[in-house]
C-alpha cells in the first residue's frame, strides 16, 4: 500500500472531506479480488432489458421526429422509412440474440470484438462505444431539455444549459458508481416512457384508421 493510501482504496482517506465527496459521487472502493462481486454488480433480466432498451427508448423521442422532419414535403417517404427503422431493429435484436447465445456470461463490443476478431478491434470497438455513450447522453439530454423547456415560460430558458450540464453530471456520477446504480433511477422513467407512449400511438392510430385510404393512395402516388 503506497504513502497516505487509506484502507479501502482511498487515497485521501473516507474521513476526509474529499473521501466523503469522492464516496458520495462513485461509491464505496469495491476490491476486484472478491469473488462475489459479479453476483452483486450483475443485473436480473428485467434491469438487463431496461438498461438495454433505454438507448433505443432515448433515441427515439427525437430520431423520427428529426427524420420526418427532414422529409420536408415528401411525406410518402414515412412509410419506408419506418420499414426502415424497423428493419434496422430487427437486425439488431438478431444480433443481440446471437451475441448472448455466444457469450452467456456477458460481453460487451470490446469483448465480442476481442474474443472473435482481434484486441485491435476490441480497442476499436471499446473507443467506438464510449464515443456512441457520450454522444447519446448528451444528444438524449439535449433533446429533452428543447422538449421539457418548449413548454414552459420564455424567461426560463436561461435555465436550459444549466439544468442539462447538471444532468449530464449526474449521469456520469451514477455510471461510474457502476451498472445497476444507473438503471435503478431509469426505471420508473423507462416504464412510464412505454406505457405512454404505447397509449399515445394506439390512440393516434385509431383516431386516423378513417385517413388510411388516402394516406395508402398519396404513398402509391409518391413512388414512382
């Protein structure tokens, strides 16, 4: 143990002031050599799939709207492209399925990559990842707060930035203080994110059943 490392890991002592701020942010030291931390860190199922669809849940309260957007008047073109985004979650499930057929235990892209490709590709895949996390906290929180601040008085704006780099900041901390103290506090969120949402599409899609025809006539139209 080097000079002024304190028992446990920390190196300016759990007493101090900066061991009490450091244990708040991150968390207690966790000693790699015990042989049950796996079984504490890893997730049941249900945590597993809420961690796992977060991303996907995240990303589409601002990726088909941006892309629907960007239609402009070709509207026709929706009908693709939600085959399209489909699609593209189906491939990924399959590839999911695939992945933890293979690697039971767990295995990230670095893993995955490492283990059936090369180290080289697992340090690609690593890099790869962490700047898609980056990106999708930050993107995520950003489109929030244009939702959340849309709908509340001018004078708050002056707020937004703020309020997002303290979210951003706490999403850090609970990511570093490890896996399941990140998904926790998403459950409540993620659940209510899908029943919403899953109310919200059902009614939308029964109060338009009467316009199916002519959306179908204008897609038919649309396409050469």
């Amino acid at each position: 143990m080097g000079a002024g490392t304190a028992p446990g890991g920390d190196p300016e002592g759990p007493a101090s002031l900066g061991g009490k701020v450091r244990r708040f942010l991150v968390g207690a030291p966790r000693d790699i050599r015990d042989r049950s931390i796996f079984h504490r860190l890893s997730l049941v199922p249900f945590l597993a799939w809420v961690g796992l669809g977060a991303d996907g849940l995240s990303s589409s309260s601002y990726g088909p709207e941006e892309a629907f957007l960007s239609l402009g008047e070709h509207r026709y073109l929706a009908v693709a492209l939600a085959v399209a985004m489909a699609s593209t979650v189906l491939v990924i499930a399959a590839a999911y399925r695939r992945i933890i057929e293979d690697f039971p235990h767990g295995g990230g892209g670095y893993v995955v990559a490492t283990k059936l490709l090369a180290p080289a590709a697992g340090v690609v895949s690593g890099s790869a990842l962490l700047v898609d996390y980056a990106l999708t906290i930050t993107v995520s929180i950003a489109a929030a707060g244009d939702a959340l601040f849309s709908v509340l008085p001018a004078g708050s704006v002056a707020w937004k930035v703020p309020i997002e780099f303290a979210v951003v900041g706490a999403m850090i901390a609970a990511n570093i203080r490890g896996v399941r103290e990140s998904i926790l506090p998403l459950v409540p969120v993620f659940l209510l994110f899908v029943f919403t949402h899953a109310a919200v599409i059902a009614v939308g899609a029964a109060a338009h059943v009467a316009d199916v025809p002519a959306i179908a006539a204008e897609v038919v139209d649309g396409f050469p």
